[in-house]
C-alpha cells in the first residue's frame, strides 16, 4: 500500500533502570530520506533503530507509526520486516549458522538468519547477482563461518539488499572491509538508494565513508544533552 512516511516516532521516552535514552524524542522519516543516525557509544542508535525495525517489543507502548500504520493495529513484524534490509554488528556477531554463504544470503528473503540450507532455483539468480556486485560471487559455496570477519561482513550486506527492501538500515556496515570493498560498497548503496521510493539510515563514526546520498543526520548527542 502507498504511504508518505516510512516511520513517525511521537514523544519517546526510553529508560534502562536509571538511565534514560530517550526523552520526549520526535523524529520523522519520509519515504526517500536518506539520514545519518550519528552519536557517541551509548547515544541510543540502536534502541532508535529497533523501533524502526520493529525488534522492540516496548514500541507498542509508544506513539510509532511504520509505513503510515501504528504500531499494534493489526499488522505483524514480519509485514514490516519484509520492506527492510538491515545490518548491524549486533546481527554480524550474533550469528553461528554453518550454511553457506549463498545461503546467509538467501535467508534475507525469508527474513530468516541462515536457515535456509538449500537456496530455491528461483532465488539462486538474484542472490548470485547481488553477490557479484560486491564482488564476493567467488564465496557463494564456501561455508560462512569459515569467512573471515570482512568477508562475513559484505556477505550480511548483500543479504541486507537481495529483497529490493524499501528501507535500508545499515549501522556500520563498512566495519573490517578494506578500502576497496568500502568503495564499491558506498556506490552500490549510492545507486539503490538514488532509485524513487528508497529510504536509508545510515550509523558510522566516519565522515569519508558518507554515501554521498545522505542529506540529513539525526544527532542523538544533542538531542541527549
């Protein structure tokens, strides 16, 4: 279905114990944003990316709204996970699944983390071709865990854009590659994200590896003083 903003964040508040996050916190993403979410460790990036990725289980408590639907009005985390490619290092070293790396990279049409063992023929082609655009197709039957971190890196990306997702959410996803791989990685995210309807959040603690696509930047070191 058509929407305007891809998430509406109304007055949120977020405490651990003592220690809060978020007060008050108002942020709007439109469909065909693209923002840096930048912040000291601790800022709360990720707690604001799990909000908008649905892996919160406080949100339903919250004023959210996802893809101009609030949240806890009927529609399921996996219709929202289905419109978003998402990478953290969270998710990277989470993950001890000995499928292979054609396979990690399938699982992201599922949604699943690596269970897909055996790749549909009719994923097999779109899966290879996101591979080789990162320059990784030589890796596809290798055993992911036997990538090294870099290699286990691009592969998690690739998997983050092999469903064509509406929203791309990459937090540090350039971590471990060598400069070569970060080059070819920012044009490809560049070109997708140049595409009408695309919308990205993008974490890193480095200004040279911006995509030169992003516009906007959420400060949550201001926000939190």
């Amino acid at each position: 279905p058509p929407y305007d903003n891809v998430a509406e964040l109304k007055n949120i508040h977020v405490a651990y114990g003592e220690r809060v996050i978020f007060k008050s916190l108002d942020w709007t993403v439109r469909k065909g944003d693209a923002w840096r979410v930048f912040g000291r460790n601790g800022s709360g990036k990720s707690t604001l990316l799990s909000l908008v990725c649905a892996d919160n289980p406080s949100a339903y408590s919250m004023d959210i709204t996802l893809f101009d639907r609030k949240r806890g009005t009927g529609e399921s985390i996996w219709d929202i996970k289905k419109r978003i490619g998402y990478l953290s290092s969270e998710m990277h070293s989470s993950i001890n699944v000995r499928s292979s790396a054609l396979a990690m990279v399938a699982s992201g049409l599922k949604d699943t983390i690596g269970e897909v063992y055996r790749v549909p023929e009719e994923s097999r082609d779109i899966c290879m071709t996101w591979m080789k655009a990162f320059g990784v197709g030589h890796l596809a039957e290798r055993n992911y865990m036997t990538l090294s971190s870099g290699e286990q890196r691009l592969v998690l990306l690739v998997r983050a854009f092999v469903k064509d997702p509406e929203l791309l959410v990459l937090d540090e996803p350039f971590q471990g590659l060598d400069r070569k791989a970060i080059i070819r990685a920012k044009g490809i995210i560049e070109e997708f994200c140049s595409r009408p309807g695309k919308t990205l959040l993008f974490v890193t603690h480095f200004n040279d590896t911006l995509p030169s696509i992003i516009d906007r930047t959420m400060d949550l070191n201001s926000i939190n003083n």
